[in-house]
C-alpha cells in the first residue's frame, strides 16, 4: 500500500516536472531582469507556520543586509516566497511554483519529509537548493543530488559534539549512551559512539552501558536501575523530552546522580515541567546554537536588524541556517560570476573560502552537507531556563 | 541480589498499573466476550481528568482538606466520571450493534478507542502535560536498602487494596456470584433470574472507573500524561489478560503483576531495545501452549 502511494506521488510529481519543463520552454531565455531572485520555499502556513514565518523574517533580514551592502553581480536580491504548508504534498506544488517563477535559486525547506519531494523537482530543473531545517541523513546519503546543500547540520552531527565533549571537557572515564530505537535518537547515540572510538582506543574512556528504552512507556525505572549499576560519569540520551524528563527524575529516584546530556530533543520547557524544576536543573544538552548565543560579525548585525524590524529574535535555531542559505548562495553566486546552476552547484562544493552565514563560514561537503556545523552544550538554569556553558 | 529485588520491585509498580487495568478489560471480556479496546482510552481519560482537577480551581478545595482527602476526593470525581462514560460506551457503541456478532462489537470498539483518544487530543491537546509537582511530594527512602519513594509505596499498597476488594465482590457477594454465572452462561443465567442486563450495567461502571482511578495514579506517580498513553497501557494489561486467562479475574491481577516483573527484568537484565520483543513473544507462546492462559481453567469448565 504504501509503496502504491510512494509510485502514485512519484508520477503525480513527474507529471508536473514535465508540465513545469514545458512552461519553461515556452517562455525560453534566462532572467535578465534588474533583480537577482532567489525563492525561499518555508511552511509559511501548517503545522510549522511558527517555523515557517520566522525563516522567512530571517531572510528578509538578511536579504536587508546583503542589498544594503551592494548585492551580488552587481545586482539587488529578491526574495519570492513559496509556501509549503509543511506537508510533503503541498510541497512538491510549492517548487513547482518555484520553478515556474525562474528564481535563480532557491532556499529551502524545513523538514526532512516535506524537503524530499521539493529538492527532486529542484534536482529535475537543474535548480540549486538549499534546506536549513531538514536534518535527516538520508537527505544526502541516500541518494546523489547534484543541486541539494543543506546548511544545518545532519542528525548525527552532535553525536560527534558529544563525544568530544564528554571526553575533552568533562573528563569523563564511563559512558552511558541511551536512545529509544527511533531513526533519529538510534542515528545520534551511534554517531556518538562512533565518535568515541578512537578514545576508547587510546584507553581514554569506556562505554558502560549502550541500550535502548521504548518510547511512550512511562515507567523506566529497571532501565535506570541497570544503568545505576553501570556506574556511568556522565548519561547522554538521544531521544525526546516526554522520556527524558520521566527518565531523568526517575534515575534521581533510584539514586543515579551522574550528569545527564539530552540530545536536542530532550530538553525544553515540557522536560522540566515533567521532570520538575528540582531534578531538571543542571541538565545539559547537545544543540544547535540559538541566534542570541551566536556573536560572529554577521550576526551582530542581523540580531540588531531583526530586533528592529520583529522585535523578539528568532526563538528556534533553524530559522537563522535559512538566511545562512541566503549567505552562501549569494556566496556562490558572486564566485561563479553568473547565475547558472552548474556553475553555483561547482562554487558551493569547492569555492567558498572565506564565505560567512550568520552561524559562521557556510562550507559543503561533496554530498551537500554544510562542514563544520557549530553546536553548543546548553545547560537548564535553576530557573529552569536554557543557557550556554560551552563554545 | 539488593539490585534483583529492587528491579522486582520496579516490576511490581509497573506490573500493578497492567493489573488494573487488566481487571477491566477482564471483567468485560467474561461477561461480553468482547475486547474492550476502549478500555485503554478510558484509563487515559481518568488520567486527564484528575489532571484537570488538580490543575483548576476543584485543586484549591482539594488543597483545603490535606493531601489524603484532596486524593481520595479527586479519585471520587474521576471513578464517577470515567464510569459514567463506560457505562455511555455500553449503551451507545456496544448495545446496538451486539446482535450483529463479536466482529462488529470489535470493530466499534476500535471506532470507541479513537474516539475517545481524539477528543482528549482535542479538549487537552498534543502535547504532553504534566502533573503539578506540588500536589505530590517527592519523599525519598531507602528500605532494606532499596532506594524507594513514598509516592510508590503509597501506590503500590492502593493497588493491592484496590485489586483485592474487586476479587472480594466478585468472588465473594452474591452479586459477583451472578457476575461469574453470566460470564459462564449468558442464557442460562437469564433463565435462572439473573438481570444480565445489572450485571453489565454493573461491569462497564467498576471497571472504567477502577481504569480511571488507575490513569489518575499513574499521572500522580510518573507526573506525565500524553493523549495517546491509553494505547501502550491498553496493549499491555490486554496481554497480561491473555496471560492471567481471559475473563478471570484473578488471573488477570497475577498476569499484570507477572508482566511487569517480566519488563522489568528483561529490561534490567537483557536488552531494553528487545524487552517488548520477548514480551510478545511471551504472548504468543501464551497463545499457542496455553491458550487459557495461567488461571485459565475456570473458562474450559463451559465447554
């Protein structure tokens, strides 16, 4: 059945490639307006309208901001955006509608689902894109796509943080890693052990405990009680806020004291609500940095402007990687000297020394995916509010 | 060995939710031969229920007279309530379409369970809430050398309490007399005078509200309740029925406490990625060597 579903979509989105392919014909010739546009396809309406509405803040800041500096080639940036209604199949209609308004570019989505159809008709009409909030691997590992970057990080980008931090900074001899079988917490607590392989090697530390406890279940305590007897230094759980605040406070209870690391969809405001304040506080967690956490140059001026134009800065970090899509691909525009997707394609792979996001230098692997993705461990203050401890 | 028992103590506590809500589906399924499969939801509707008790202004008054009349007060309201709607359950989802047969029984209450679970999706929302943490303090102890809290202790004795009244009423009165007599035989307990029509009354009003007093303990006790928690604790206690045999109450308070010292040592001592794996597999075993279940033997006897 789902496989009928999945070869259903496939021709329904063929069908409009071909469509789209025909307009364009139809039309001919590039864009020689006065305007270099660039799309932005976000969940402006949808489940993610939050999300959706401050990506496209985001860029209009950062759209401000490259302008006022002359714009690239010479020309002004112009943002058209495309809403996706974070659903996979408004999505494909979406980059259609993208497609059809010869955009140079385009910056999107968030989502891994709702981006997987987007980035094929993208990849058909030989269009750069780039998602800033669709974190799953497969995205670029599954399948080659020659015009599909990404500038947040993949999902087992900060197991690797984790390691590094749980070694280097906290000293830490026994880990216990935890996640809850899903694709995401299991892609995360085995990049994390991968990580600390060569530590392990240098006989720096030791896995103790690596196992896994069922999501929605509420009762974990012969969980903790195995991984008290482990002796771990320091706890990293992958998985989501229900089962980390349950498993926190019920590891307290049973009288596991060791600091426990969230993964980034441990911990937020439900995490301590169920966890209570008492036993929450202190808790740490691998993220991707909030805008407010960030002070590159660039930043600077885009948290003064956004400040300005929205009042409240951005409260999720995703929405800030869609104006660093902006960044790079104006980046990659102005290294290719002329807006021809090969060419952009070619510049975001092996030309962007010395280009910055607002998160710092935006780089792309061979797949696509952005180098270097900076992750911060944040902390829950005995307000019970996130804060930065480290860089 | 201090951490064997501890881990037989956490089964117990997990093990006393399944039984509980293992009772209802129990009661149901002997004199109905039906599965409850709202019976989950139910639980999940007592949990939100003394969650809005607790959260509102009724938590001020329950505030006002101590801890323990605040709790049995709140347990009050919700055993009415969730009874209330199992005995609606019966009477608008199950009445009706019995003459048709088990499969539409069981198809409707399928359509019950997502009912049900949508509308607390609707009136509390998606998100998980939480229990304040005022109500309940969170005392820690250690006995015998066991880390325990006050909070499980409290829980595991009402439990207890509450299982052994049920198998005093139906093992013990008249009443549950003619509870077993209508399990037994539907027909024949008519032609003996037996209002089956009282008995079900009866059986969807203890056991939604016993499942509703249960949902509100758990929130106390984990603090945490999301819309679709129903459908775990559902699967679970319908296993440990299966487990205990089916329509045997008794059996279904030994197979929920059995269950969950099972989880619990698997987790403990095996793989907690592959706990619910050997779980059903326990269930099928069940199925295939023994059928009735550990205490089945009462449910051969009408053959």
């Amino acid at each position: 059945m789902h496989g009928k579903r999945k070869d259903g979509m496939r021709i329904f989105t063929t069908a409009l490639a071909a469509l789209a392919m025909l307009a364009l014909a139809s039309c001919g010739g590039a864009s020689a307006g006065k305007t270099i546009k660039i799309a932005l396809q976000a969940p402006i309406t949808g489940d993610y309208a939050y999300e959706g509405q401050m990506a496209k803040q985001s860029v209009e800041v950062a759209t401000e901001l490259i302008n006022k500096s002359g714009g690239v080639l010479g020309k002004q940036v112009e943002i058209v955006v495309v809403d996706d209604g974070s659903n996979p199949k408004d999505s494909a209609l979406a980059a259609q509608k993208a497609v059809s308004q010869k955009v140079a570019a385009v910056i999107g989505s968030y989502g891994s689902s709702v981006t997987e159809p987007a980035a094929d008709i993208y990849e058909k009409n030989k269009l750069v894109s780039v998602g800033y909030g669709c974190t799953a691997v497969r995205l670029t590992m599954d399948k080659e796509r020659k015009f599909f970057f990404r500038t947040c990080g993949r999902d087992d980008a900060q197991g690797l943080f984790f390691g590094k931090y749980a070694v280097e900074t906290m000293g830490a001899k026994r880990i216990a890693i935890m996640h809850d079988n899903s694709t995401f917490a299991k892609g995360v607590a085995d990049e994390a052990k991968k990580a600390l392989e060569p530590y392990i090697a240098a006989g720096k530390t030791e896995i103790v405990y690596f196992d896994a406890i069922t999501p929605k279940e509420k009762d974990f305590s012969a969980a903790v009680t195995k991984l008290r007897e482990t002796k771990p230094d320091v706890w990293y759980f992958t998985g989501y806020y229900p089962e980390a605040g349950l498993l926190l406070r019920q590891a307290r209870d049973a009288g596991l004291g060791c600091p426990f690391i969230g993964g980034n969809a441990a911990i937020n405001d439900d995490f301590v609500k169920i966890a209570g304040i008492d036993v929450a506080k202190g808790a740490l967690m691998t993220q991707e940095p909030l805008v407010t956490d960030v002070t590159t140059p660039i930043a600077e001026q885009f948290k003064a402007l956004y400040a300005e134009k929205f009042k409240e800065l951005p409260s999720s970090p995703w929405p800030v990687y869609a104006a660093d899509g902006l960044y790079a691909l104006v980046g990659a525009i102005a290294k290719a000297g002329k807006i021809d997707s090969v060419a952009i394609a070619d510049a975001m792979r092996t030309k962007m020394d010395g280009v910055e996001g607002v998160t710092g230098p935006v780089l792309f692997t061979e797949r696509g995916d952005r180098k270097d993705v900076p992750y911060k461990m944040y902390m829950v203050s005995a307000e019970g509010k996130l804060i930065v401890v480290a860089k | 060995m201090s951490t064997f028992i501890e881990q037989l103590v956490n089964g117990l506590t997990i093990g006393s939710f399944y039984a509980l809500v293992a009772l209802g589906y129990s009661m149901v399924y002997g004199v109905m031969k039906l599965i409850n499969f709202a019976h989950g939801d139910l639980f999940a509707f007592g949990a939100y229920l003394g969650y809005t008790i607790l959260t509102s202004a009724a938590g001020k008054v329950t505030a006002s007279i101590g801890i323990w009349g605040g709790m049995a007060f709140t347990a009050g309201i919700v055993a009415i309530c969730v009874a209330i709607a199992g005995v609606l359950v019966e009477r608008i989802a199950y009445r009706p379409v019995y003459p048709s047969g088990r499969l539409s029984l069981v198809v409707s209450a399928l359509g019950v369970a997502i009912f049900i679970q949508n509308s607390i999706m609707a009136i509390w929302g998606s998100r998980p809430q939480a229990f304040p943490a005022s109500v309940v303090p969170s005392l820690r102890f250690s006995l015998l050398g066991i880390p325990v809290t006050a909070l499980q202790v409290t829980i595991l004795g009402i439990s207890f309490a509450l299982m052994f009244a049920i198998w005093v009423i139906v093992e013990k009165s008249t009443f549950g007399a003619a509870i077993r007599a209508s399990a037994l035989d539907r027909e024949t307990a008519t032609l003996l005078g037996i209002d089956v029509r009282k008995v079900i009354f009866f059986v969807f009003a203890l056991g939604p509200g016993l499942g509703g007093v249960a949902g509100l303990m758990n929130g106390l006790y984990y603090r945490a309740i999301s819309f679709n928690m129903g459908w775990n604790y559902g699967l679970k206690a319908f296993t440990a029925t299966i487990l205990g045999g089916i329509g045997n109450i008794p059996g279904a308070m030994i197979g929920g406490l059995l269950l969950g010292i099972v989880e619990s040592l698997l987790s403990g001592y095996v793989s907690g990625a592959w706990k619910d794996v050997f779980v059903f597999l326990l269930l099928i075993a069940t199925l295939i060597f023994r059928p009735t279940g550990i205490l089945g033997e009462k449910t051969a006897e009408k053959v």
